[in-house]
C-alpha cells in the first residue's frame, strides 16, 4: 500500500504524503521537485504558484478571481457608499504620522499638548462609568450555555456590558422578572415591532450569540470581511425561527491591483465603506439594532454612516429608509490611531475646535499610548489629571522654545502614566464627535466607559437610540 504512495516526508504528520505519485515520478503532483525558473507567484494571489506556461490560463480561472466576482455582484456592494465626502487621497500611515508629528518644533508640540487639553475639558465632560452585568446574561455568566461555545471571562464581560448598557439606556429589554415573556426583544414602536440585530465586525459573531440566547429576536445579519473558523453560526443556526445572513465584503480581494483591471474595481480597504445597507432585501422596512464589539478605527466612522443613510441625503438613492429603521446602536470602539482624517464623521466638530488635518492626524497617533501602559489595576479616573507641556518638560524657569529638545526627546522623556493620560483624552475627543454627528442626526446619544480599564483599555462604548425608543 505504501508503495503506491508519495515519497514526500511530511514531518509534522510524521508519515509520507498520502497522494499518488505521478506516472513519471515517485511523487505526486504537490511535491514533485519545482524547478524556481519555471514556477512564479501567481498574480493574483501570491499566496501559491504557478507554472510560467500555464499562466496565462491560469489567471482566468484563478478561485480569488471567482470570488473576487461573486463579492462584487452582490447588490449590496457599492463602492464608496459610506466613505463620506472627503478629499481623495490615500491612508495616512502611522509611520507617516509620528513622522509628521517629530517634524514640528518642541513649541508647535506644546502649544498641540495645550490645545488637546482645552478641547478635552470643555467637551469631553461627564462621561460615565457604566459596568453593566444584567440578570438576564446570567446563563452566560455562570456559564450555562453550549459547552462547546468557546468561554473567555473578559470577553463575555464585555458583552455582557455591552447589552446590559443597551438594557438601560432602553433601547433592548429583557423578560427576566417579567410576567410576559413577549416583553423580551427589542424596544420599538408598536405600529413597527420586529426584532432584527445587524453586528458589525462581527468576526464569530459570539455578541450577537449573546445577545441572542439572553434577550431574543427574529434576523441577524453578521457583517465582515473575512471568513472565520468557529464561529457562532452553528449555534444561532439551531434556534428555530431565526433567521441568519452574513454579509461579506472580503478587503483582501479588492486590495489586489491585478484584479482592479481585470474586474475595473477600483480598491477598497474597508468591507463597511462599500455596505449599502439598504440594498439587503430581508432588511429593508425591518426596525433593527446595530452593534459592534471593538470596531477598528475608521471602521466605527464608516459604521455610522452605514447606518444613518448619509448618502440618502445625496440623492443616490429613491428609497432611503435605512435612518428611520434604526431604532439602536452600540459601538464599542478601538484602536484610534488608526483613523483617518478622510474617513472621520465629524470634521466639521474638529475644524470648529481649530484642530487642523494635520493635528488630527497627530491626535490619533497619540491614542496608541493609552493602552501602551501597565492597565493592571484600574486607570479609569486617569483623564480627570491635568496635563500641562511646560510643567511636565520643563522646569519652572524654562518655557517651551525650540533649542531645549526636540520632540522626539520631550516624547521620550515623558512618564508612561502621563503618555497613556494623554492617549486617554485623545480618544476621548474622537469619540465625542462622533457621539456629537449621531446627535446631529437625529437620535439620544450617550457615551460610557462600559468595563474597567482592568479589563479592558478600549473600553469606550458609543450609544444611540431612535427618538421613539423610550
């Protein structure tokens, strides 16, 4: 039997390939020796190879091609649907970034430290510590769900802070001490009361898994850009009358160059930034809760936009009704410094406040150090300090000039608790205009520190409600 076998050892399985060697070789088609001349990356995807000659066949028939025109024929594909009205230009990297910012003179830096705290103490006031556990995800909290779910203590205190904050903001309910169980779901009106939840970045999906064993509804839809391995599919798929879709838009197909001119796609970075939300057909006229558990930067932006049609506005569509059906959002946001000037909701909110692109930029860049320090025990009252350049960088008798030190040694030079301090508030003053554009449009906002910085650093939750979900 073995004789029949590819001679290839594989180490890892500690046996030979299991494949048929080739007529004219002792191994098989995966492991016949390459020749490097005749064997080049294919274009499209560089993740395998292909033999020079057959290329040419080769790329009409490649799989991330086929996938590359299912993504995009889907209807609710639209490109740059929710990127907003900014200036075309590209992302600005983080290198790019402190770059700029190690550019400016130690004055031009202190008057920024400056600004950042007077724009932090007259908008970013009263915001609340909010840790939520509600009784109903205490079949979560104990532990009493299917075995096989995957269980990580600081992960379901999230989301159990998450729906606990959403319980008592009123945008959800909860049947627990109740003695109608129809009151558990979603708050809506009662001339429109259907239960749907859209989870964005939703990864697993294990949120939503909750969201769905403790309070109830009738639709989820699961928004991401990449295939996952065990997710919570399996599981809301065995809960009778619900209905599952996942809504893919896979970033690494579009980012290819070679299938822009083969498909004339132009690139996409973000799976969000060309959602057109109105364009799913068991969605449209359907009330529903949006949700998000760590959005990653720009992606928080393009989520609201998603949400409350701002292309409507524009006139791109007939039927808008995408700002009406939104009855409730939470979304907890993470890793600022990946922002994008181009991409952010409220420009207008910084512009007012005399915060420049470039400024911005630098703002963002600062965010990283917030979740750069020891967060062991909690920092949660770390941005009730006030941080001051000329007193931290220099003594009493200096002022901020620039033959002190450059930036890059006042950076240096700084205390990690006074880095993460400032992290702290620069984050605070991004999420605040976006808290601010969701108000402008219409809906009650809130904004909350939803679990410990013990247990998480990125513990910023973002709450909105339609004005009849009272």
């Amino acid at each position: 039997m073995e004789e029949n076998r590819c001679k290839f050892w594989l180490p890892k399985k500690n046996r030979f390939c299991a494949n048929s060697p080739l007529n004219d070789s002792q191994f098989c088609g995966n492991h016949k020796p390459r020749s490097i001349e005749q064997w080049i990356p294919c274009p499209i995807d560089p993740s395998h190879s292909v033999l020079k000659e057959n290329l040419g066949s080769h790329v009409k028939r490649c799989p991330l091609l086929k996938q590359a025109q299912s993504l995009s024929l889907q209807p609710f594909y639209q490109k740059g649907i929710n990127a907003g009205n900014g200036e075309e230009e590209d992302n600005v990297s983080s290198e790019m970034k402190r770059s700029a910012l190690y550019s400016m003179t130690v004055a031009q830096f202190c008057k920024l430290i400056d600004k950042i705290e007077s724009v932090h103490a007259s908008t970013c006031k009263d915001i609340l510590e909010s840790y939520k556990v509600p009784e109903a995800c205490n079949m979560w909290i104990k532990r009493e769900v299917d075995r096989k779910l995957p269980f990580q203590e600081k992960h379901v205190a999230q989301q159990a802070s998450i729906l606990g904050n959403l319980e008592d903001f009123g945008v959800i309910k909860s049947s627990v001490g109740s003695k109608e169980a129809d009151n558990q779901g979603f708050c809506s009106d009662h001339s429109n009361f259907v239960h749907a939840v859209v989870e964005f970045g939703a990864g697993r999906g294990y949120l939503t898994q909750m969201l769905a064993d403790c309070y109830g509804f009738d639709t989820v839809f699961l928004v991401e850009r990449k295939s996952y391995k065990l997710k919570a599919d399996r599981s809301l798929r065995q809960k009778e009358s619900l209905i599952l879709e996942r809504l893919r838009i896979d970033s690494k197909v579009f980012q290819n160059p070679f299938l822009w001119n083969v498909l004339t796609l132009p690139n996409s970075t973000f799976s969000v930034e060309d959602l057109n939300l109105n364009a799913v057909a068991s969605l449209r006229g359907i009330p529903y809760l949006a949700i998000g558990k760590h959005l990653c930067g720009p992606a928080t932006d393009l989520t609201l936009r998603c949400c409350l049609s701002e292309h409507c506005n524009q006139g791109s569509l007939q039927d808008c009704r995408g700002k009406a059906n939104l009855k409730g959002l939470a979304i907890a946001t993470c890793c600022h410094h990946l922002c994008q000037w181009k991409h952010y909701t409220n420009r207008r909110f910084m512009s007012d406040l005399g915060i420049t692109k470039g400024q911005f930029h630098a703002i963002t860049w600062f965010t990283s150090w917030a979740v750069d320090a020891d967060h062991g025990s909690d920092l949660s009252d770390i941005t009730d300090c006030s941080l001051h350049s000329q007193s931290i960088y220099y003594s009493e008798e200096k002022q901020c000039s620039e033959d002190v030190h450059g930036v890059e040694d006042v950076v240096r030079n700084m205390k990690p608790v006074e880095r993460a301090m400032l992290g702290f508030k620069c984050k605070q003053i991004i999420d605040v205009g976006r808290m601010m554009w969701a108000k402008e449009h219409g809906l009650d906002t809130q904004f909350v520190k939803y679990v410990p910085s013990s247990i998480s650093p990125e513990n910023h939750l973002l709450l909105a409600r339609h004005a009849k979900c009272l």
